[in-house]
C-alpha cells in the first residue's frame, strides 16, 4: 500500500497506509528517531481491540509503552481529560523527546494531539487512527482541538504529527454506522477536488462498506487529496475552508438536533446534499444535488434533513463561524470536482429552506 506525503512550510510528515500496519507501529516510531518511553492515548474500547497489538510493537522496537486510557465519547473530549491526561505525563516524568500516540478515533486523535501540542510547549505526536473518519480526515491536517462547554474544538491548536499510521484491517470490528459516518468524508473530497474519484466511489459503492481494496483505495485517494488541500493552506487562510463543505448545514443539525443525535458524519452527509442543492438553485451546479444523493443512497447514507424550522435552521447557522454581516459563506459546487466559497444573502438561504424541507 501507500506512503502520502504531507509537504508544510516547517514540518512535513508521511501517512502510510497499510494493512497490518499496527503491528509495525514500533519500528516506524524508532525509524523516526523516537526512542525510550511512548505514552499510548486510547480509550477501553480501542485499547481492549488493539491495545495489546501497539503495546507488543513498541516493546519489540526497544520502546517501553505507558497507556493512558479515557472513557470512551464525545462528552470526554474535554479540558478536564486533557487535564487528567498531563498529570499522568508530569507524574511519569515524561520528557520533551518522549512520543505521543495517539490510538482511536478522532475524539482520541484530536485530544492526544492538543495534549502533545501543548505538553512541554510541544512533544512528538503519533496518529495511529482507528475510525474510517479518523483515518480519511482528523488524523491528517494538524488540527488538534478539545471540546469547551459552549462549542466544540473551541481550545485547540495546528499542530502536525511526526506520522500517521493507517491500518485498514481495523476497520473490521468498526460498527457499520460508523463506517457510514467516515464515509460521507470519503464522498466530500469528490465533490470538492477530484470528479474522477467521485465515479470510481459511484461504480464502486455496493463494495466500500465492507473491508477490501476498494475502501483501501478509497482511504489513500482522500488522504491524498487533504495532504494536497492542507499542503497549500495549512492554517486555513482561504482554500482549506473547502474542506467545509456541507459543513455550516451540518454543523446547524448537529446543533438544533442536539450533539449525539447524529455522527458528524452523518450531518456531514445531510448538509452537503444540502449545500448541492443550493449550489443548483443559485445556477451554480444542476447536476450536483442529484449525483450525490444518488450516491449517498447507493451507500445506505442517509441524507433527508431532520424537519426544523426554516428561521431556527438559518439562527443556528448564523451562530457558526462563517456569517459575514446579512449573508452566510458556503461551500458551494460548481461542477464535480470544483467547488467556490460564496457569500449568501440571509433571505435567500431562507427560501431555500422553506423549499427544501418542505420537498
Ligand atoms: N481534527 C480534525 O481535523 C477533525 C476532523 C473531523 C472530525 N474531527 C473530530 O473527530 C471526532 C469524531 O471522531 P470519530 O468519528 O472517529 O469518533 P470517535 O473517536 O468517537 O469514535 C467512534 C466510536 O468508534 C469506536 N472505535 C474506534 N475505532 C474502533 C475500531 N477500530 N473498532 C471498533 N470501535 C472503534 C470508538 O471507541 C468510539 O466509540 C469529533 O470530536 C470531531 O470533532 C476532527
């Protein structure tokens, strides 16, 4: 399988995807330098699964594992874990040149890596991501983030690991509606960047929900694509907002259906059919609206809009980031494959509400 590189101004980095991987995980830390102890982040369903495999790998390279374990869930991607998780470096003594691993999905990724940025104004960091959504999108790019009382990834920082390690095979005890979250991340880099992977995802879909080259394949491609996303604009100035798309619709499902009622994944996959679908009202993209649907169905994604009021969708909209006076900025598809950010005036994006949901 393959080696990504991600080319930054200060610090470049390879993802390598591989099945198997995990048992590697020792001598690809030690080929990058690293040695002495590796504090292991994960929580009890990951490490239960694959604790041991990473443990027996560090060991087997010379390293000595030291397993910090939270619970398992959103709700402890929180400065209080994060807290908890620097009193047992400070009491371990953990140094300045003793690594992160960071093993689970993106709630594990994105908290281990602000811990790294942060401990010791910054230590080595590995990503070793487990979920689909992990592996295809949080785990490469550097954003690290914990969760604050009044939003999510308000505390945070950009902060690129040393490497990431991507093994497909554990994919396999991934439960299928998380598969299906990671999934719409998959679909969204299509949409954005590359209509030719778009198709392959289109001939492909009865196939990407299981294990096998095709989402092998499918993991590579968007991985590559966000390399290339974030390779140009690191800290989001302007082209990496692309990697939005869907995301001001989704983020305002998330919030007025209440967080945990749906995966960000599956918000995701709601709010870009939405977003398509305004692109084809503005005259931007017909074609788009319907593509995706019909690959989102043919992957058993679904994608109808919980019903919400239009005026209590736009607010919640209006309290995400990307408000600019009376009009709100989207992702918006030009073609497949092309996306532009555009400003919207408020009572346009109204009557597009009230013309969706009521469809
Ligand atoms: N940093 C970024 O750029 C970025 C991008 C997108 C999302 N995120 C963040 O990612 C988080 C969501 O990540 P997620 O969807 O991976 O959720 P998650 O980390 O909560 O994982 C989902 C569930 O799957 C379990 N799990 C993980 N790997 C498994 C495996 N191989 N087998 C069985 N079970 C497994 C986890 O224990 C958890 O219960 C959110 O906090 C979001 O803000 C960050």
């Amino acid at each position: 399988m393959g080696t990504i590189r991600v080319e930054l101004k200060e610090r470049s980095y390879d993802i390598h995807v591989d099945r198997g991987i995990l048992k590697d995980v020792g001598r690809l830390v030690r080929d990058l330098g690293l040695k002495g102890r590796a504090a292991v982040i994960t929580n009890p369903t990951v490490g239960g699964l694959y604790g041991g495999a990473v443990a027996d790998s560090l060991a087997s390279a010379g390293l000595s594992p030291f397993f910090i374990t939270v619970p398992d869930g959103e709700e402890y991607k929180s400065i209080e874990e994060a807290s908890k998780i620097y009193d047992a470096l400070i009491s371990e003594r953990f140094e300045r040149s003793s690594p992160i691993i960071a093993l689970g999905g993106g709630v594990i990724g994105d908290m281990a890596g602000f811990v790294a940025a942060t401990y010791l104004r910054g230590v080595p960091y590995i990503q070793v991501p487990t979920t689909l959504l992990s592996q295809v999108d949080s785990s490469v790019g550097g954003k690290t983030a914990v969760n604050h009382p009044k939003g999510k990834n308000l505390i945070g920082a950009f902060y690129q690991p040393r490497a990431v390690f991507i093994d497909p095979d554990v994919l396999k005890t991934l439960p299928e509606r998380e598969v299906k979250a990671g999934l719409a991340e998959v679909v969204k880099y299509g949409v954005i960047w590359d209509p030719d992977f778009f198709y392959y995802l289109e001939e492909n879909a009865s196939k990407l929900i299981k294990p096998g080259p095709e989402i092998e394949r499918a993991i590579e491609a968007s991985c590559r694509i966000k390399a290339e996303v974030v390779g140009l604009d690191e800290k989001e100035e302007g082209l990496r907002s692309i990697l939005n798309f869907g995301h001001t619709f989704g983020h305002a499902i998330e919030a007025l259906a209440g967080y945990g009622a749906y995966r960000h994944g599956e918000a995701v996959a709601i709010g870009m059919c939405m977003a398509a679908r305004l692109s084809g009202r503005l005259g931007l993209c017909r074609e788009c609206g319907p593509r995706l649907e019909g690959l989102l169905k043919a992957l058993g994604i679904p994608f109808s809009p919980p019903a919400m009021p239009p005026a209590d969708f736009l607010e919640a909209m209006r309290l995400d980031k990307k408000v600019v006076g009376k009009r709100i900025r989207f992702v918006l598809a030009i073609e497949l494959g092309k996306v532009v950010l555009q400003e919207v005036q408020e009572e346009d994006i109204l009557g597009f509400l009230e013309s969706y949901t009521r469809a």
